[in-house]
C-alpha cells in the first residue's frame, strides 16, 4: 500500500478490511440518471459477489440510488460536474449502509490494504495524471470523459469504468472490477 498524498481531499474516508481474503470492488461511472442501466449494474455486481460499489461521480439526482437500494454491498461515491441536488444524493447513499458515504469531489479510499484515489475527472486529465504519477496510490479511478480505460502511469494503475450516458457507444458501457487480492481489473458490459 502506498501511504500519504499531497492531495487535498475533501471528506477523506479510510474503509477498515472485512475479514476476508480479498475484496471485490465494483468500479462504475457516469450513470447520469440511467436508471435501468443502474438496475442492470447492481444485479451485476450482485452477481459477482462484490463487497464495495465505487462510483465515480454523474449519478445526477437521488432516485437514480434506488437502484442500488436493499443490495449487499457499500458505496462510495464522488460528486461529479452534473451532480444536482447533492444534498439528496448524500442523505440518500449515506442511508444505505454505516459504509456507505458520498465524499465529495474526491475521496481516498483503501480496501484490503489496497489504496484508490477516487476523482470524477471533470478537472481535466492533467489532474487524473498527477494523482497516478505521485505515487499515493495503486489505482486512480475516473470518469467524465465517457470512454472506458485502463493503463499504469509509473506504477498506479488508472481506471475509467466506463459511461452509462445514452449517447456512449457499446464498447464504453461498461463497469470495471477490481479483485484486490491479485491486483487484476475486469471490464464487463452493461446493457441498459
């Protein structure tokens, strides 16, 4: 795990471990009030068995949570640049779960001794980057641009899940999981 960060977060939030030998994360992006695509995505990531759903940001209003209502695993989410009545979106996703919280514009997170710097990406990719290139982090988790990504900047790994946005083409509609136990990620397609 990679320690400390010259990044300023808002409403940082350290995630225990479970007792378990590894987590399962959900990784997901810019749903953008898609509400079958968010239903699709939580059966999904039911059936994978993961432990955390984190969302990187353009959830856009509280009803859209519903979908991810009554599952069995946390969220952590982001604020992104078309995210409205936050307010909502906090009381929402923070009622779900005592692991559940909406942290800001960014949030570090670490899952199994695995650390992951959550950012929507709407402060341009030069941001994503200089969180990958510090060296705080193993993985650095974005969306805002629509397309799915994955590649290592000086050994962090950098992942954009995928949009849900109804304009994105198929190959971008897409969740990203993270088994913290190998290191590896997995993009699946999401109808919706």
């Amino acid at each position: 795990m990679k320690m400390g960060s010259r990044f300023p977060t808002q409403k940082s939030f350290i995630v225990r471990p479970v007792v378990a030998p590894h987590m399962q994360v959900g990784i997901v992006s810019d749903t953008h009030d898609n509400y079958g695509a968010a239903e699709e995505i939580a059966r999904v990531f039911d059936d994978r068995g993961i432990d955390t759903l984190v969302h990187c940001g353009d959830f856009i209003a509280p009803p859209l949570l519903g979908a991810f209502d009554g599952h069995e695993f946390d969220i952590h989410g982001v604020i992104g640049n078309n995210d409205g009545e936050r307010d909502g979106l906090e009381t929402t996703l923070d009622s779900f779960s005592d692991g559940s919280q909406l942290h800001g514009r960014e949030a570090v997170l670490t899952f199994d001794g695995t650390s992951i710097h959550v950012l929507h990406g709407d402060q341009g990719i030069d941001v994503v980057n200089d969180r990958a290139e510090s060296g705080d982090y193993d993985y650095v988790c974005y969306g805002h641009f629509h397309v799915a990504e994955q590649r290592v900047v000086d050994g962090t790994t950098v992942v954009n899940p995928g949009a849900h946005f109804p304009t994105v083409p198929d190959e971008n509609r897409t969740v990203a999981f993270l088994d913290t136990d190998t290191g590896e990620t997995e993009f699946v397609n999401i109808d919706g």
